[in-house]
C-alpha cells in the first residue's frame, strides 16, 4: 500500500516548550490511523501541523506527493485533506441544510466562484446530496433548523457529514467522540464504520481507548511531542512503553 | 530650531490629550471587553463640567451701580463676588482648575450610571453591537449638552495669572522673543501627572494588580474566584473620569462645542489602535508620537513638500501600522482579533 | 400562503416593484407625497440595500460608506461638466470611479477583521474627507462644494449641438429634463433605479455566493477550512456595496447638480449604519425600510417648531398643552438627533434585529393568538434566514 500522507521530521516549538520533536508518521491510503497519548502530548499540535492552522519549525508534511508546508487552509482542503475539529466548528447561523451545501459547494466550486445570479433553489444536485447526506446521518429531520440550535452530539455528527460529503481523501478527526455520552459515542463509531466511511482513510486523535480499539488498523502512541511507537492494537496492547508511559502519567485521563 | 520647539511643545500639548484619552479607552477593552464610541462624548462632557461649573460660579444678581450717577443703572454681579469681594473674584478667575473638583464626581457618577445602566448589558454582545448602542450613546449625549449650552464654542478662558505666555525661548537658550502660553504648559504637566497617576494606582494597589491580571488573561482571574465583573464599574468610572479631565483642562485651550467629542473619538481610536489594542504603554507612546508628528506635519516647510499631509497624517499612520503589524506599537497576541 | 410568495422571485418583484412606483399614492395620507422626500427614500434606500450586502451577510462593520456615496456625487457632477448634461453616463461612471475606489480601499481594509476592519475603514474615510477639503479642492472645490457652471466644456452635449444659452443647464435622461413632471420624473427615474438594485440584491441573497457570504459572517474559520478563499468573496461583497453607494451618490447629484465633502462625513456613514439597523440587518426588505423610515421621520421631525407643536396640541387644554410642548420640543426640529440617537440605542439593545424582527415577532404572536399552525417560523423568517429551503 502506498502512503498517502508521510510526516518526516516535524518539529514545533513554543517558546521554549517542544510541542513536537522530529515526529515522523506515514498513513496509508484506507487506513483509518489513531493517534493516542497524554494529555499535552502534542497530538492537536500535529494535526494542526497538517491542515495549515500552524506551521512546523523544520520537517516536511507531504500528502499525495505534494508538499503541504505553507499552503493556505482554503488549498489543503481542496488536496483533500479535511479536519473535523473537537469543537464542532459548524456554521451556527445557517440551516442544516445550508451547513451541508457549503462544502459541497466548495467542492464544486473551487476557492472562489463568482456566481451571484445563479439560484440557489436550482442547485439541485448539490441539494440533493446535501439531503442524502443528512440522512446518512439521521439528521435530515433537523434539515430546516438552525445549526446552532440543535444539541452538541448532533452538531458534532454534523461536521462529520460536513466533512463526508467533500468525499476527502484523508479525513483527520480530533477526538470526535469527547464529551459525548455513551450511547452517542457508540452511534458515531457506527458511523464510522459504516459503508460509507470504512474505506476512507482516516487519523483519529482519541482518548477513549473503547473507540480507538474498535476503530484503528494501526496505532501511533505520542508522548510529550514523540511517537515512541506504531503498531497495530494487539502490538500496542502489549507494548510495555506504552504502558509505561501512560502509567508514569497523572491520572487524568 | 525655534520652530522646532515650538512644534514639540505644540506635539506634546496634543499628545497629552490624545494620550489621557486613548488610556481610558484602551484601559475599557483591555479590562471590560468593551469598544466605547461614546469615549469621546466623556471627554466633551469633561469640558463642559468646566462651561458649567463656571456657569455656576457666576449666578449673578443685577446691582445698582455706584459709578453711575446721572441715572438708575445696574450690572450683573456675581453672587460670590458680593458676598466675599476679591476672594469671590479670584474664584471665579480659577475657575477652570477648580472645576477638576466638580468634575470628579460628576464624572465618577456618569460613569457608574453609564456602566451600570448600559455597558454591563453589553459584555457578551458582539464588538459590533458595542459599536453600535455606544456610538447611539454618543449621539444621544452630544444632543442634550447642544440642547443645554447651544451649537456654539463657549470660550471658558483660563486664569488671569497664566494667561500669557512662557518665554520658553530663554528658557532653552533660543531667542528671547520665543514665547508659548502657559496654559499649554499646564496642559502637558498635567496630562504627564494623570498619566503617572494612573500607572501608580495600576502598578502599586491590590485593585490595580487585579486590573492588570485581568487584562492579561481574563479567565484565569475569574478561576481565581475574583469577581472581576464587580471591579468593572470602578475601572469604568476610572475611565470616564481621566476622560473628563483631560476635558475640563482642554476647554481654555478649544472652546468647547457639543461635537468635540466625536472629533477626538476618532483621533483617539486611532491612537489606540496604533498603540495596540488593550496597552496602556502603548496608549500613552502612540498618543505622544501622533501628537508630534501631526505638529511635525503641520510646519509649512512639511506642507510644501508634501501638500495636505498635516490632516492625514494620522490616519495615514494608523493604516500603516494596522496593515504591517496589526497588533500596535506594544499590543499583545490575540487582543481582539475577533 | 405567505411564504410561497415570500419565496417566488416574480412574486416579490411584482409586489416591490407596485408598492414603489405606487408610493406617490399611497404616501400622500402621511404628508410624504413630493418629489424630493420621495427621490430620497429611493436613494437612501439604494445606498442601504448595497450597504446590507456587506455589513448584513458578511458582518463586516464599515464605518467608511458615505466615502463611496460621496465619490459617486464628486463623479456625477465632473460628467455634467465635462461630457453631458445626461444623468446616465454620470451614473454609470459614478459607479465606476466608487467601484474602484472600493477596491482599494476594500483590499486594504480587508486585511484585518472585526473591529480593526472598522477603524481602517473609519481611518481611509477620514483621510478621503480631509483631502477632499484640501489637496483635492481642485476636483472637489473644498468648502463651497463642486457646481456647475454655464463655461463648463460638456464635450458631449456639444458635439450633439445642445448649446446652453442662459444660466446652468438642468440634468435629464435623454431629453427629458429631470425636473419636469413637477419632479415626479427624478423620481420615477431613481425608483427604477431602486427596484433594478433591489432584484440584484434579492438575486445576490438567493444564490449560493450569497450564502457563502452569510457562512463566512457565522464563522470565518470554518469557511477556510472547508476550502473556500475568504477574502476575494468579502472584497465583491464590498466593491458591491461601494457601487451600491456610488449609484446612490450619482443619483443625488443627478437631482441636485452638488457634490460637498459633508457626505463624506463619518457620521454620514454612520447614517446608513442606522438605517440598516433599524430596519434590520441581513433582512432583504429591513434596509430599505430603515433608509425610508429614518428620512420621513427626519423629515418630519426636523421640520417642526413650538409654534406647530402648539397647533398639533391644540386639542389639549392650555396648562397640558404647554407642558406637552415644553416635553416635546427638545426632541423635535434641532433636537431631531436627539431622537435619531435614542430609537438607535433602543433598537439596538431589545430588537437586534430591527423593525423585521419586530414585525417577525408580531406574525409569531398574531398565530399564537388564533392557534395558526405550530411552527413558529413565519414568513418574515424566510427571507431572513432560509433563503435555501
């Protein structure tokens, strides 16, 4: 398998804090990857590395063979790589509906498309898979109320959708079960495991082992800024570093 | 060279101005959160404390007057000026500094009504709408002082005893004719005293070390279980009264009118902004140097190269300075960057 | 019922379209019905539809508009002198010259957000009035304001052998002089205007550009990461709405041949702030019912004196009648502001979304009251909001 995005040497400082220390992290295409650790282990940090919201002191990000390092947010998303951020980062004003058109729309219409005359009531392919999706994840009910009005688990699965209907080739997830109570956190396991998305390639930032072991192919352990590890669960369950590391922790997790 | 000094005085006397006025605004974001348009209408109110004060000073009551024999004659005479003679005529010749004594608590009791009544209900409500009901408050302000006191400058003169000039020239060892007014003079010392005031009581009281914190980093402070909300009408009220003081003393100097306020609203958004959003430091900076350099722009031999310059300057300034580097002279990261 | 009209384009233009060029009827029981109260409405309401693009989809604050109304009188007038006495050309290149002028300053302006977005528009604002009253007092003829003069070349009109025998030439369109009619044509002139600006407003708020501009204003960085460039959608949003102020300028001076720096001012700009306020921002109709309400009232208020004020309280016996007046007066003629800055303050801290949401709020209640349906998005709502559905 080929690897769809290839971290090598990532470092990032703050101040005089090492948030990251020469991490280096292949993803394969179909994989879906997860990325545990501590508290503070620096795993936002990285992701935040990939998508352009920060920019590595030295290392390179490469995905899909370009280059990533310094490109605008608005150029990564159209490479393909989309987040989901862990708090949901939804349009609050406008309807579910709207919420799954803009995407689709910034799928179809590239960085910026001046199309003031065009109907928005003709869109109706773009509509129609904004409805779709919704009910892919049963919240085509909701699809006239406002994003901000519905409960948080939706808001989350919302981004989710959000996040599904740009078809992306690598998805990053930021804890997207934290906060969630159970039955909610089961549902959205589902979801990812459904046919839709079980073939994406996925980097799952999570802390709820119950959902990293029911999810991950593969398993990178980050401790204060160092992948000490990459395995599959069986191997990760019976490394003895990893134990070690997160017993030698505080309780907080 | 005696042009120099001239435009440095005239710089720091607007400086001065610009300074008191820019740290009670930026000291209202750094603290409340709040972006005050209606800062400049304080200032207004300030000097109107001094029209009105004097308005007071000088209730008077028609008397016979002795000097005129032919017939019946009377003039207006102050009260204060019948019951204690000269003490009543040099009281009201001061008046401009003694109403600082008026303007204090009347001020102080704007504030608090002003942070109470209206800016508390604001804090969580967008910058946008801060904006907004503010700059209706100014609005709102500037009318019932016209209402009151009429569209005109009111010229409130200064006492008798500065009223001329200093002869700096000597001073400095320049030409002996180089004069400045004193009360410019006054201006400056007084403005530097309100200033060092207010860094004294930040830097030196329990209050003003909360205050600072808060501007720092307003969550912690409130996980300290300091009720910060509570300290806000002071820092409001403190605002407001370094506004009007800096209005009472600018009256002698600009005659007041109702819409001084929104003139200097402007200027001194401007100056905050180049000092960096939330910086008491930088306040203070930015307000000198645009003061200075607006004097510098105004001297003929600038005007002549570059025509207009003395009344964009600031402006031009400021755009500069937010495209280059957004944060100010000494602002921090991520002050009201939405 | 409501809503199927609220969401059928024709539907909404048609009835627009009736009440506008109708207003000289049905205003006349409110005292409104002469030209020049009515060609402002038009205009102001122009200038608020185009301001609402910027400030009511993307919620960029600019205190900096009436710079653009004001280039677009300065415009106007120099294409009376110069080319023709016809309103069109003045008003194309009003549009022009304001477009451009926007996306400087917008480009520039653009590079901050929130309120740093404001203040560089309030600063490149002050900077165009303080020129425009010295440096530029050769485009813009400083304090007395740029007139026309009978010298004046007007290659145009000259070379159509239109030659001016006696005093300053009136504008017109075509031939028909823009005062004729008693005045009614200026106004039907800036009406037509008025209902072309709306539809490209309305077409604008239902297309998916306007909706992405609504997206950016409920959160920017979402908009960035699901792919979109932000800051080329904001910049149209604002050389959009700096043309919107520029045909609301040409037109002004297309019926009063003046251009002054006063309508540069900030607080012109802050006029049109309010009146899309009022009304309610982000709404279609809002803006343009804010621009209408706020200059009947000024009109209105501004005009009466304690004599009137005595004849209106006529009714009253003489000891109330003197106290109404004595209560009344500071917030009438002079004291009008009073009253402007007041209802501005009031509207802003209970009814944030104005005189729409206002209204939306009564609809919600009058169902309620009868028992009409549950839901309670009525049809203001629509237009506010889901403009998709």
């Amino acid at each position: 398998m080929s690897n769809i995005l290839e971290i090598s040497g990532v470092n990032k400082t703050f101040g005089g804090l090492h948030a990251l220390s020469d991490v280096n992290l292949q993803i394969e295409e179909g994989e879906t990857h997860a990325i545990i650790g501590p508290n503070g282990a620096g795993k936002s940090t990285l992701l935040n590395c990939c998508i352009g919201r920060l920019i590595p002191d030295s290392g390179s990000v490469t995905f899909d063979g370009n280059n990533m390092i310094g490109m605008a947010p608005h150029d990564i998303n159209h490479a393909g790589m989309v987040r989901i951020f862990q708090t949901p980062e939804i349009f609050p004003d406008l309807t579910l509906l709207q919420n799954m058109m803009i995407p689709a729309l910034a799928k179809r219409d590239g960085t910026f498309k001046f199309n003031p005359f065009k109907s928005l009531v003709g869109e109706k392919a773009i509509l129609e898979e904004a409805h779709a999706t919704l009910a892919d994840f049963e919240l085509d009910k909701f699809h006239d109320q406002l994003g901000g009005s519905i409960s948080r688990g939706d808001k989350r699965r919302l981004e989710l959708a959000m996040g599904i209907i740009q078809h992306p080739k690598l998805l990053l997830l930021d804890e997207p079960t934290a906060g969630m109570a159970r039955h909610d956190t089961n549902r959205t396991i589902e979801l990812l495991k459904s046919e839709r998305m079980s073939n994406m390639t996925k980097v799952i930032i999570e802390h709820d082992m119950h959902v990293v072991f029911s999810l991950a192919d593969r398993i990178s352990v980050l401790v204060r800024g160092h992948i000490i590890t990459t395995g599959t669960p069986e191997e990760i369950k019976n490394d003895p570093k990893v134990k070690e590391a997160y017993l030698g922790e505080s309780e907080d997790e | 060279m005696d042009a120099i000094l001239i435009q440095i005085l005239n710089g720091l006397d607007k400086g001065g101005a610009y300074a008191l006025i820019a740290l009670g605004l930026t000291l209202t974001f750094g603290t409340l959160g709040v972006v005050n348009f209606a800062h400049g209408a304080l200032f207004m109110m300030g000097a109107f404390c001094a029209v009105l004060f004097n308005k007071i000073l000088t209730i008077s009551k028609k008397v016979k007057d002795e000097s005129i024999t032919f017939f019946d004659a009377y003039k207006e005479t102050p009260y204060l000026e019948i019951w204690w003679g000269d003490t009543g005529t040099a009281i009201i010749d001061y008046s401009v500094p003694l109403s600082i004594f008026f303007a204090i608590p009347v001020m102080l009791l704007v504030g608090v009504i002003m942070e109470r009544g209206l800016i508390k209900h604001f804090y969580k409500r967008e910058h946008a709408d801060q904006i907004l009901v503010t700059f209706g408050l100014a609005i709102v302000i500037q009318e019932i002082i016209r209402h009151f006191f009429g569209a005109n400058p009111i010229p409130t003169p200064a006492p008798e005893i500065v009223s001329g000039s200093a002869a700096v020239g000597a001073f400095f060892g320049l030409n002996e004719n180089l004069v400045y007014p004193w009360w410019r003079l006054i201006y400056l010392a007084f403005s530097l005293s309100i200033i060092a005031a207010v860094f004294a009581f930040l830097k030196f009281t329990t209050f003003g070390m909360v205050v600072r914190a808060g501007m720092a980093d307003r969550e912690t402070v409130e996980l300290l279980g300091i009720n910060v909300q509570k300290r806000f009408t002071v820092v409001f009220g403190i605002a407001t009264v370094v506004a009007g003081l800096a209005g009472v003393m600018y009256a002698p100097i600009l005659p007041p009118d109702y819409h001084m306020g929104m003139d200097f609203l402007v200027l001194s958004f401007v100056v905050v902004v180049v000092g960096g959003m939330g910086s008491l430091g930088g306040a203070v900076l930015a307000g000198f140097m645009l003061g200075l350099l607006q004097s510098f722009a105004s001297m003929n031999e600038v005007k002549a190269i570059l025509p207009g310059i003395d009344q964009i300057i600031i402006y031009l300034v400021a755009v500069v300075i937010l495209l280059v580097r957004p944060r100010g002279l000494m602002g921090r990261e991520g002050v009201f960057e939405d | 019922m409501i809503k199927k009209i609220l969401s059928s384009n024709p539907l909404i233009m048609l009835i627009f379209s009736a009440v506008v060029l109708s207003a000289p009827i049905w205003l006349t029981p409110l005292g409104a019905n002469y030209p020049d109260l009515l060609q402002k409405f038009a205009i102001f309401g122009i200038f608020a539809i185009g301001y609402n693009i910027l400030f009511g989809l993307t919620g960029y604050l600019s205190f900096g508009h009436a710079t653009f109304l004001g280039i677009g009188s300065y415009t106007a007038v120099w294409s009376f002198k110069l080319l023709t006495m016809n309103i069109l050309p003045a008003i194309i290149l009003a549009m022009i010259v304001s477009g451009v002028f926007a996306l400087v300053i917008g480009y520039l302006s653009l590079r901050r957000s929130g309120i740093y977005f404001s203040i560089l528009t309030l600063a490149f604002a002050q900077m165009a009035y303080s020129l425009a009253y010295s440096v530029f007092t050769p485009i813009t003829n400083g304090e007395t304001g740029l007139q026309l003069s009978q010298q004046d070349p007007r290659v145009l009109d000259a070379m159509a052998g239109i030659a001016v025998t006696d005093g300053i030439p009136s504008t017109n369109l075509f031939g028909t002089l823009i005062k004729s009619m008693d005045g009614y044509f200026g106004f039907y002139v800036a009406a037509v205007m008025l209902i072309i600006a709306f539809y490209i407003s309305l077409k604008i708020f239902r297309s998916p550009f306007g909706m992405k501009l609504r997206a950016i204003k409920s959160n920017q960085t979402r908009m960035k990461y699901t792919g979109f460039n932000t800051r080329p959608y904001l910049l149209t949003a604002f050389v959009i709405s700096g043309m919107y102020a520029g045909l609301a300028g040409g037109l002004l001076a297309s019926i009063d041949p003046l251009a002054g720096a006063e309508r540069m001012q900030w607080t012109a700009s802050g006029e049109v702030v309010l009146m899309t306020i009022l009304g309610g921002v982000g709404t279609l109709i809002g803006p343009m019912l804010g621009a209408t309400i706020i200059k009947y009232f000024e009109n209105i208020f501004s005009a009466l004196n304690d004599s009137e004020l005595h004849n209106i309280f006529d009714f009253l016996p003489a000891g109330m009648q003197e106290f109404m007046v004595t209560v009344v007066s500071p917030f009438v003629g002079e004291g009008w502001h009073l009253t402007l800055g007041l209802v501005f303050m009031i509207v802003v801290i209970f009814l944030p979304g104005g005189i729409m949401q206002g209204l939306n709020n009564l609809f919600g209640f009058i169902k309620r009251l009868f028992g009409l349906g549950g839901s309670s998005s009525s049809a203001a709502d629509t237009v506010s909001k889901g403009e998709a559905s």
